[in-house]
C-alpha cells in the first residue's frame, strides 16, 4: 500500500476528521504490518507541517504524556495522527493496551484505572459511613448493608436490640447531632450518649430492660439496667414529654391524657425498682448533657 493511498482513505469532512479506522486492534494477526503503515502516514503527514514548529507529532505527544502522566503509561505503539485520532497507549498497572482520543490523553488517563478509583472511593465512603455509624449506633449490624452513597438510603441495616433489618437515609443516619436510627426503636441522643458510655466503660446492661412484673397496662420499659456484681441499677432518660404537657395533638384532652399517661408510668417504674430494692436514677432532659457523669456519681454512689 502506498503511504499516498492514506489521503483517498481519510476520514469524511470536518474540520478536523479522525483517522481512527487506521489504526490497528493489537489483536489483529497483521497488527505490526499496519502499524507500520501508521508510522508512515504519521511521518508523512508531519512532513506537510514543515515550517510549524508547534505543531504536534508523536514525539512531542510522548513527552507531553510522561509529563503529565509520569511512567504510568507505555508508549512503544503510540503514533499521534493529530488530536481527534486515537492513539494505543499500555497501562501498566492493568498491564493492557487501551486507546485513547490523542486530545484526551492531557488530561485523562486509563479508563479502567479510573472505574477501579472510583469504586476505591465508593468503598472508602462505605467504610467509613460504617465507621461513624457503629459510634452512633452500637446495637446496629452493618454486616449486609447495601450502600451506594451517604445521600441516598442505606439498606439493610440490622438492628440487634430489635431483630430487624431496616432502612435509613445515610447522612440523617450519621449525623452526630440527630442520627436517626432504627426506626422501631427510635433512639434518642441521650439514649446513644448513655448506650456510648456504658459500653465503653465496660459495663454490662440491657438497654430497654423489661420484665414481665413491670407493666402498668402495657409492658414498661427502663431505659438501661447496669449489672453491676449481680445488682441491678437502673437509668431512666426522661424527655420534656415527661414534665410538661406536650400539645402534639388538637385534641387537648387527649393531650392530657397522654401527660398523665407519662407520669403514671414514670411513677410505676419508680415504685417498682423501689420494691426490689433497685437504685434508679432519672436524668432529666435538662441535664441530657451531663449523661456520663450523672452515670458515673450514681454508680459510684450506690456499689
Ligand atoms: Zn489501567
Ligand atoms: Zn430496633
């Protein structure tokens, strides 16, 4: 084949056509056969820009590359056409021949290289969405979450205090002022704060003890029963809901009614933990800040 031939078969018009169907596969049988061709063509085609001393060929090409590239990328098959040709680079970390549009290379790299960062990404902001996450929510498995990003929901996470499997927004569920856990057991702050203390002092306890006997009409909950040398000392966290008559209904006697609701039970608790001899200790939502060390001075108060 002539190198002239090269002309007849140029791509259709515009301004700056690509000569892509010159360029070999590198699995092709007669691949170094034409690539020769392809050297040729390119000197040839430099031969017309005599006289341009800025205009690009494939040794300016490759300079440019490993300046911007480094050594990540070989260049043994690469013969720069002009900018919209493609020209065959090898990575070396993939250790494969990929191609690439010569007026990309500034500024992209290996496609497959930048899907694998991507996806390194990804897993970094997984690993570290369930690094934050089991500090807000000890009693949540994160084993088989399905996550695609912290702005979208977070699937199949579990919840060990409850035995479900839930969902849940991911930023709403790290965040460190209102992280919003499972949603069938609804964790306060003060809860998580008092859950974080207890379990990184070493102590054991259940959070949301109940026992068969501690019922008004329904079964009661005490927020978390310590175990301390086989006593048991409880904590109730108290929320305004507790103290002042929260108006989240129109209906204002039922509004009443819930109140008193709440102070029935608390006063059950209290009654029952007194009858077994149980200390109790009641934070209220005023001293929600002082959680470790109301727990602390209670603990020490009492063993
Ligand atoms: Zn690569
Ligand atoms: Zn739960």
């Amino acid at each position: 084949m002539e190198v002239k031939r090269f002309w007849e078969i140029k791509s259709s018009g515009g301004y700056n056509p690509n000569y892509n169907h010159l360029v070999p596969r590198v699995e092709d049988p007669d691949f170094r056969e034409r690539m020769e061709y392809l050297r040729e063509f390119s000197l040839y085609r430099e031969s017309l820009n005599v006289g341009q001393p800025r205009a690009k060929n494939t040794e300016k090409f490759i300079i440019e590359g490993k300046l911007v590239h480094g050594s990540k990328y070989g260049y043994d098959n690469a013969i720069y056409i002009n900018s919209t040709t493609e020209v065959i680079l090898y990575c070396y970390k993939c250790q494969k021949h990929f191609y690439q549009i010569a007026g990309n290379h500034r500024e992209y790299g290996c496609f497959a290289c930048a899907r694998k960062d991507l996806g390194a990404r990804k897993a970094t902001k997984k690993s570290e969405f369930i690094r934050r996450a089991k500090k807000l929510h000890r009693f949540n498995n994160y084993d088989n979450i399905i996550f695609e990003s912290c702005n979208r929901k977070v699937k199949n996470i579990f919840c060990t205090l409850c035995d479900r499997y839930f969902d849940s927004f991911g930023e709403a569920h790290i965040n460190p002022n209102k992280p919003i856990g499972c949603p069938y057991c609804r964790r306060s702050k003060a809860e998580i704060c008092a859950e974080n203390y207890l379990s990184d002092n070493g102590y054991k306890f259940t959070a949301q003890y109940t026992d068969p006997t501690l019922k008004l009409t329904n079964v009661l909950k005490i927020d978390f029963m310590i175990y301390i040398n086989d006593k048991m000392y409880a904590v109730e966290l108290n929320g305004k809901q507790h103290y002042i008559q929260a108006n989240r209904s129109k209906d204002m006697e039922l509004n009443r009614r819930n109140f008193e609701l709440y102070q029935l039970r608390d006063r059950a608790k209290v009654d029952w933990c007194a009858e077994r001899d149980i200390p109790l200790l009641v934070v209220s939502y005023l001293d929600f800040k002082k959680i470790p060390e109301l727990i602390e001075a209670f603990i020490v108060e009492n063993t």
